[in-house]
C-alpha cells in the first residue's frame, strides 16, 4: 500500500532522504538559539525569571524557524510518482532530526542563565509546540502548493505568528504568562492543545494533491494541449461543392476558395495572391 515503508525498505531510504536535510539551516537555526541563552551567561548577566523565560523562548523560536525548512526538496516533482508516498517520507525525515533536536534543547536548558529558571518541563512543552506548529505549516505549504522549496513561506508564517500571537491572544486564553503568574498551569493547559491541533492539521495535509499530481504527470499545464492548442480541422468540399457555388461562379472559382483555405490552415504563411496567381498559372 502506498504511504507504508516496507522493513526491508527503510535503510535503503535512510542514506538518500539524509543527505537531502537541510542540515546548514538547522545547524544555523540551532546556532542562534544556543547563542540566545549563551551569551547572557559568558557576560555574567543574572536576568530575571521573565527574561530567562523570554531566552528560552527565542531560542525555541530560532530552531522551529530551521525546522520549517525541513521538508525542502528540490526533487520533489521527480519522487511524486514513487511508491512511497509522502507521508512515510515526510515521517522518515522527522524521524531522523529528531535524535539531534533533542540534546540539542538539552543543551539549551543547560546553558540557560538565572537562578530562577522556568520548569523545565513547561518550557520543553512550548518548544516541542513551536517545533511541531513549524512542521505543520510546512506540510501544509508543500500540500497547497507545487513549491518544492516550501520552507520561506512557512517560516515566514510562524515567524509572524509568533510576533502577533502575544498581541492578538485574549487574557481568557492566556498563553504568555511568567512563571509567578497564577495562571501558569492553567496557561500551559492550552499550550498542550497546540501542538494537538498542529499534528492533526499536518496528518490531514499529508496526503498529495491529486491534481497537483495529475499536472506534475502530465508535464503540468504548460505540457498539456488544450483545445485552443490544436490545430483547425480541414474542410473538404462535399461531392455537390459546384451546386452550392454562388451564381456566376464556376469550378475554378470554386477551386480558388478551397485552395486559399487549405494554404491558410496547413500554409499560413502562404498570402491568397501567391495560391491565386498558381491557380492562374496552372490553367
């Protein structure tokens, strides 16, 4: 069945969808969010629970925006037509970053400054939502569109949801609250709804367009003919051609018009004084 990685098949497939990651960006994106919580700690800084918090979450932030660009393939209109699909693919490639995001969020919450951290599990529940809202937009990008570099536009997306977020969100559905706040639990309650509403959004869009599909095979809109596109049907004259003729016509006038109409459909570049004056010629 399609979309199901056969056993036998998995290593076979390891190597190839490996080197295809966009490993630069992810090792870029990893390096700005260790840099995020590093460098306040070699200045010898001691921020606030708020501030360390905020750390935390741009350093989450920066490594969703890499994770964003995970599902760039530049021969994605090649591999359309294999028998695996792209939803065992797209799992595989999720498979295969996620042993280095986790010591990678490890090493974040090792490096994070202040003595009064946030719970380490309330933070990684917010970072694996980031993570996983980033993947989402991704698939959904990559399913609306026949982009094979569908990363820009899905960063872009989370980039600007996570500017307006704070600003758009109302105080009943308090997402960004501090550590001290009352509501803390109560706040990160509705974190774990996000990254469940972004696995079901992205398993929907897993799935490939049949007629994104449909054109890819057919060598897209540019290769298919239309009716426009072919070419005029010629007409012959019917065995009473010389009855129909208008009066003081006679065969050779009759012959002229069907010569012009042939030299224009199969000739065009054939003017009706060149066929006029063979026609001449001829008798």
């Amino acid at each position: 069945m399609r979309g199901v990685i056969p056993a036998r098949v998995i290593p076979a497939l390891v190597v190839p969808v490996w080197r295809t990651l966009p490993w630069r960006l992810l090792g870029a994106a990893g390096a700005v969010g260790l840099l995020v919580v590093g460098l306040p700690r070699l200045s010898g800084a001691h921020p606030d629970p708020w501030t360390a918090l905020a750390l935390l979450r741009s350093a989450a932030l920066a490594f969703a925006l890499g994770l964003a660009f995970l599902l760039d393939d530049p021969a994605r209109h090649t591999t359309t037509p294999v028998p695996t699909g792209r939803a065992a693919r797209t799992a595989l490639r999720v498979a295969l970053v996620a042993p280095v995001a986790a010591p990678w969020w490890t090493a974040v919450l090792l490096l994070a400054p202040g003595a009064h951290l946030p719970p380490a599990g309330a933070a990684t529940l917010e970072a694996g939502a980031a993570c996983v809202l980033a993947l989402a937009a991704a698939t959904v990008a990559v399913h609306r569109t026949d982009d094979p570099r569908p990363g820009p536009p899905a960063a872009i997306a989370l980039l600007t949801a996570a500017l307006l977020a704070p600003l758009a969100v109302s105080d009943r559905s308090v997402l960004f609250v501090g550590p001290r706040h009352p509501r803390w639990a109560t706040a990160h309650e509705h974190w774990a709804w996000l990254p469940a509403g972004a696995v079901t959004v992205g398993c929907l869009a897993l799935g490939e367009p049949l007629a994104a599909s449909g054109r890819r095979l057919t060598g897209g809109p540019e290769g298919a003919r239309g009716p426009r596109d072919q070419p005029p049907p010629i007409r012959e004259p019917g065995p009473q051609a010389h009855d129909r003729s208008p009066p003081g016509e006679g065969p050779a006038h009759v012959s002229v018009r069907y010569i012009r109409s042939v030299s224009w459909t199969v000739k065009p570049r054939r003017s009706y004084t060149d066929t006029a004056a063979v026609l001449s010629a001829s008798t």
